[in-house]
C-alpha cells in the first residue's frame, strides 16, 4: 500500500477554494484550506499528478519533517536532523527558499543561508559538496517557519513544542512556478500569470461551455494566455504536459515508472481531446502583441486550432456577423490604471466593449478582469457573480456576466417627469431651434444637425439630431452649481429631448465631456449602440452615438468638407489625420483623380472602409493607409493638388516617436504638408483648439488666407469657436 504524504499546494490569493475543489477532484485527501494554498494527504503519485495536472496551484510542497526554531542555531539543528542523503547527492545542485521570521530570525536570507549550511555540512565529503543553482537545481527545498500549533505528532524527529517557533520543512515537487507551462519564451512578459487565466476561466464556466460546443472569444487578447489556456481546458491537456523541468526530476526519491505512466495517460487524453476544442478566437489591437500570440499558440501546439487577427475593438464592431453562430463565452484582461495610466481615460474602450458584448454576443457569458469597479460601470451590465482575485500583488476584480437584457443598465429616468418651470424654456428653446433648422436641413440634404448648444446658461448641454437618434453631450457645471441640481437638469433634458425631437426614448445617447472622481455622474443613457446611415448632402455616412465622445463624423466641419468637394475636381487629394474618411468622401464626390486617406488607428480606418464602402469608392486609386502621419509624411514622394490637415491638439500615442503639440509643432507640420503639394495645390489646415494662435510670422512666405468664419455652419452659429481653418498655398511661382 502506497504511503500517505502530506502536501501543501500554493495558490495566488483569492483562489484557493478553487484549488481546493481541484485537488479533490484530482484524488487528494483531508483537504484542508490555509491561507495561501491548501493542505492535502495522498500518495507520491498524487503530487506528480498535481504538478501535471493542476490549472490553479502555483508550486506543491512535499512535507519531510518538523521542529523547533527559536533561532540561527535551532533552525540550523532542525534541519541536520533529516537525512538529506536520501534526497540528494554531494555531487547535485540545491536552492532553498525560506518565509516568515521571528525574534533572532529576521531576515529570510540569513535564515535560508543557516538551512543551506545545514543539508550542505551534513553532505560535505572532503571539497566535495552540493552546489547552488537558484534557477533549475537538483533539489528546491522549502522551509516556512510559523509558530506551532498544539497537533498530535506521529514523527519521532518532530521535537516542537507548542506555541513555540518551528520550521516546517519540505521539497518542492515543481521546483518552478507551475503557471509556467513550458510554451513562453524565457523572458516574455505577460500581464497575466497562466494560473490566474485558467482560474478566471474555470470561474466563468468554460469547462461547461465548451464541452457543450460554445466558442470563446478574446476581443483583448494581448499574447494570448486566456485563449491557450481555454483551449488546452476545452482539449483535456494537462498543462505541465510541455514543461521539461520540474524539481522531482533530480530528487533521489523520485519514482521515474510512476511518473511516466502519468505522462503517458495526460499524453493520449490530450490528443483525444484536440477533437473537443471549439471555435477560439483572439484579436487586438496591437501588431506586437498579435505576433506573440502567434507564436506563443505555435509553441503550445494550437496551430490551426485557435485563431488570432488583429482587429482593434472598433474593427470588431464593424465586422460581419457570423450567422449560426452558438452563444459562448466572451473573456478579456482589458487595460487598466496600473498598466497604462489613469483608468479615467479607458472609459470609451470599457464602453466599447459593452457594446460588442451587447451587439454580437447575447444569449452568451462573458467575464471580465478589472482593477476598477468604477471603470467597470462603463460597460453597461450588471454582474451576477463578483470574485476579488490578484493579479500579482495588485487587488482585482472578476465580473461575470449573464448576456442578456435583464442585465443592461437602463438609465435613471425611464418616464417623463413633470416639467419644472426652466425646463419648460429649455423645451420651448429646443422646438424653436428645430423649426427653424428642420426646414434648412431638408433643403440641404442632411439627416445629421445640431439643434441646440448650451443656449440656455442652465441647461448646458449640446443637442444633435442624427436621424432618428438624438446625440446629448453633457458639459461640466460650473463649481457652484450644487451636483443635485446638475443632475436634476440633466433627467429634464432627458425627458424633454424625444418628445420636441419626435425621437425613441432609446434612441437618446447621453454623454459627458467632463467628470468627476469616481466617473461620470450620469453615464450613457439610452441603448443606441450600432452603426446607422445618415446624409450630407450626396454623401452617406456611418455614425455610431456610444462607445466614443465622437460619433464618427465632425458636424462642425460640414462646411469644410464642402469646401473640399468643391475645389477637389481633377485634383490628387491627400486626408491627413483623416478620422473615419468624411472628407475624402466628399473629395472623390467632388471629383478627385485620387485619394490618398490616413490615419494612425486602425479602428478610424476600418471605419472609413465602411464609409468608402457605402458610397462605392472603390479601385487602387483610392489608398487607405494605418500610419502615423507624421512619420508617413516624412517618406512620401507624391504630390497633390489638395490636402485636408485636421491634426488633434496633442498626442502622445505609443504608435509616435515623440508626442506632438499642436501649438508648438503646427509651423513644421503645416511646411511638411505644403512640401507635398504640386503648384498650384491647395492645403487646408483646421483645428478645434479654442486657444490655438497661427504662426504668421513662422509661415511668412506662404499665402494664408483664414477661412473660419466661412466655414461654420449655421447650426453652429451660436458657437463660432468651435473651430479655425485657413486655406494656405505657395506664393505664386513658389
């Protein structure tokens, strides 16, 4: 009868009933749960399958004995008292890992240098003696000294009494961190260890999920982890299956029939099981990180099994729904504060997400990994299951999902209210701006307008009509207004809007420009979450009013574009910084030759595609580039004989070599455009800084001409800021 040993798997915190339920599903008894792992009783065999098998654990303790350490001294007489020569040879490596301390014990070093001394003067022979390999040795020895607590003690070397110090000491099976799976490359980084994906997987009921054939599905999948260990779940491997090291291996106690028996039983389940992985997918937005994914399903074996693309979370949204497709389960690691900077920036990706989850996913699960359950509001679901998790040291939070419209968050107001005396004016205000600019509208052929800006001090909101939805952009109340009344103003214009505007209620989009700590005070409102068509004058659009501040299409540059159309004829014309391609949609309406349209996002790109699309734009003359413009510019050789320049005011994209200021950079930008036009070419340069000064005396050579007044249109008259634009070309015979 095989002997009974005592173990101790670790755990990251927060995961330990899981590995609990694991280990018993693995065969381990008296299982016991501890702070930082679990205890478990079992035969030599059952460890190795632990190490092989086990999803969760980090490394798995093999107890050899127990006693006294009140200091250097006792510590180091505990430790002699087992026969290290039973475990190892003189002539093998050893490590030693040593935690807690006491009074005269007060530094792990010192403590793990006392026990090194011990095993090494017991097996020293002449100069011969072990040697130390902190990396891969022969043999990891792990002692944790504690206080002892009053048990029954059936080992005769066991001389602790209790309440006294003593030192548990035991021989790591794994000799590595088991989240280690043996596919990475030494040195790649990941922002997730293996063992918390499979962790957030098996919480989110994949096992179940993919046995009854639902995909998975990571719109973040960075290098891939969740999606490698999702398949090798879904498949039946074992995820120590492709390690070649684990610290048993040069153990003297080590049992070489057993284990091969083990890996040879985890080998077959594994190739039965490649049969039983289900449609995996992966995509994001960063090139890198899709190239390490690649690689990284390469080494794990998925080749061909698990798919991986490059589609921003924009992209995504965009794409083609798959017909037929089963619900499964949507998993990610999304950016947080600790990772990229201030959460506070990450609300409009949260917000996409949500609508992916919304829009392409229901009747599905989804589970979502956060630092912020703030940032989580932003996705628009209501969790059913929160688990608190680490990720390393940093505290994190596991939201799951139920994809389904009892699980949307609605917003505040669902029904009109009774108006207050100021939001009957700002009703009346509204339904005059609409009476007055229905009619203009109809004439000039578009379905996309504003219809109020802030023309009440009180109501201090922004009004676009975009067919039949209705856009709200909310801007920050002044300091004295107390936050109730705020709040209160904003449920009026929600009531208010779809009655004048004859709009769905659901079809009111609400957002914040600004917000306080903790995010926005209000949200989105309303469930308008796809792309729908609208016109300006012969060109269609696609817009999307959630997700972003920006829907996709600049309404105060209408007059702008326009411009374009009307001075594109026969021209070559270039869009730089081109957002979703309205103004090349004009350009080529208005006649261009060709165009050449670019912008550094591949979300804005693939966007533009869609709007090239729906206005049949097509041919190899008509380029859509993904680069940084700058950059871009600086290789160009072509010319061309108008050029539309919007810049952002700053950036400090990862994507650039050096952030950009408009104010400071405009002067080299702008001479760096005028570089690419033929002569007699036209650069129209525009910008939406409220601040922003020409450089007239930097750009002295060249004929500017500023056009702002002539390109604002007249439903944004009551704003005439909200943008400058100059018209600018060589000087005759430049």
């Amino acid at each position: 009868m095989s002997e009974t040993l005592q173990f101790f798997a670790t755990a990251p915190k927060g995961l330990e009933e899981l590995l609990a339920a694991e280990l018993g599903a693995l065969g381990a008894a008296a299982v016991k749960l501890q702070p930082s792992g679990v205890l478990f009783q079992g035969p030599l065999q059952l460890g190795y399958r632990v190490c092989l098998w086990s999803r969760v654990a980090g490394r798995v303790l093999l107890e050899l004995g127990r006693g006294p350490a009140s200091d250097g001294d006792e510590l180091y007489q505990t430790v002699l008292g087992i026969d290290w020569s039973a475990h190892m040879d003189r002539t093998q490596t050893l490590a030693v890992d040593f935690t807690g301390t006491n009074a005269a014990i007060v530094h792990t070093q010192f403590g793990a240098q006392r026990v090194k001394d011990a095993v090494v003067d017991q097996l020293r022979a002449g100069t011969q003696r072990p040697s130390v390999d902190k990396l891969r040795p022969d043999l990891r020895i792990h002692v944790h000294l504690r206080k002892q607590a009053a048990v029954t003690r059936h080992d005769p070397r066991d001389r602790s009494e209790a309440g006294r110090d003593e030192a548990l000491i035991s021989i790591d099976l794994a000799g590595e961190s088991l989240h280690r799976r043996g596919y990475r490359e030494e040195g790649a980084m990941a922002p997730l260890k293996e063992n918390l994906a499979a962790a957030v997987l098996l919480r989110a009921g994949w096992p179940a999920i993919a046995a009854a054939g639902g995909p998975l599905l990571d719109p973040m999948c960075g290098s891939g982890t969740l999606l490698i260990e999702g398949a090798w779940i879904a498949g039946d491997r074992a995820p120590g299956l492709g390690r070649d090291y684990f610290g048993f291996l040069g153990w003297k106690g080590h049992t070489p029939t057993v284990w091969a028996e083990l890996v040879a039983e985890a080998s077959a389940r594994a190739a039965a099981g490649r049969l039983k992985i289900p449609d995996i997918r992966g995509f994001d937005t960063s090139g890198l990180a899709i190239a390490a994914a690649i690689t990284n399903l390469e080494q794990a074996g998925l080749r061909g099994l698990v798919h991986v693309e490059r589609w921003a979370i924009g992209e995504q949204l965009l794409a083609p729904v798959r017909e037929g497709k089963a619900p499964g389960l949507v998993v990610c690691n999304p950016p947080y504060g600790a990772r990229v900077g201030e959460g506070e920036d990450l609300r409009p990706l949260y917000r996409e997400l949500g609508e992916l989850l919304k829009t392409r996913h229901m009747g599905g699960d989804a589970a979502v990994l956060i630092e912020d359950r703030e940032l989580g509001h932003a996705i628009g679901l209501r969790a059913k299951k929160i688990y608190d998790l680490y990720n390393g040291a940093l505290p994190v939070h596991l939201l799951r999902f139920k994809i389904e419209e009892g699980a949307f968050m609605r917003p505040r107001v669902e029904r009109p209210v009774v108006r207050s005396e100021a939001a009957e004016s700002f009703a009346n205000r509204l339904a005059k701006n609409l009476k007055q600019l229905r009619p203009w509208a109809e004439r000039e052929g578009l379905t996309a307008y504003r219809v109020y800006d802030s023309d009440i001090p009180e109501y201090a909101v922004a009004v676009d009509l975009y067919a039949d939805h209705a856009h709200v952009q909310e801007y920050a109340p002044p300091k004295e207004i107390e936050p109730e009344k705020a709040e209160a103003r904003v449920r009026d214009v929600l009531a208010v809007v779809p009655e004048v505007l004859g709009v769905p209620r659901e079809h009111v989009q609400l957002k914040t420009r600004m917000r306080s700590k903790g995010g926005s005070q209000y949200g989105q409102q309303g469930a308008a979450g796809q792309l729908f068509e609208v016109r300006e004058g012969n060109c269609r659009f696609f817009v999307n009013l959630s997700g972003h501040l920006d829907t996709g299409l600049f309404l105060d540059h209408r007059v702008t574009r326009q411009r374009v159309q009307q001075l594109a004829r026969g021209r070559r014309f270039l869009n730089l910084f081109a957002y979703t391609g309205a103004a090349t949609v004009h350009a080529v309406k208005g006649g261009a030759l060709a165009s050449t349209t670019v912008d550094m996002s591949t979300t804005y790109t693939a966007w533009a595609r869609k709007n090239f699309d729906l206005n049949n734009i097509t041919g190899p003359e008509h380029k859509l580039v993904t680069a940084e413009c700058r950059g871009w510019m600086a290789q160009e050789m072509r010319r061309y004989g108008l050029i539309f320049l919007d810049p952002p005011t700053f950036s400090n994209s990862k994507r650039m070599e050096e952030d950009f200021d408009l104010q400071r950079d405009h002067v080299q930008l702008i001479r760096e455009a005028v570089r690419l036009l033929e002569r007699g070419g036209i650069l129209i340069f525009s910008n939406n800084n409220r601040r922003f000064k020409l450089d007239t005396e930097g750009l002295g050579d060249l004929d500017v001409a500023d056009i702002t007044k002539e390109t604002i249109p007249k439903d944004f008259a009551r704003n005439p800021r909200i943008h400058q634009c100059w018209q600018i070309q060589r000087p005759r015979g430049g």
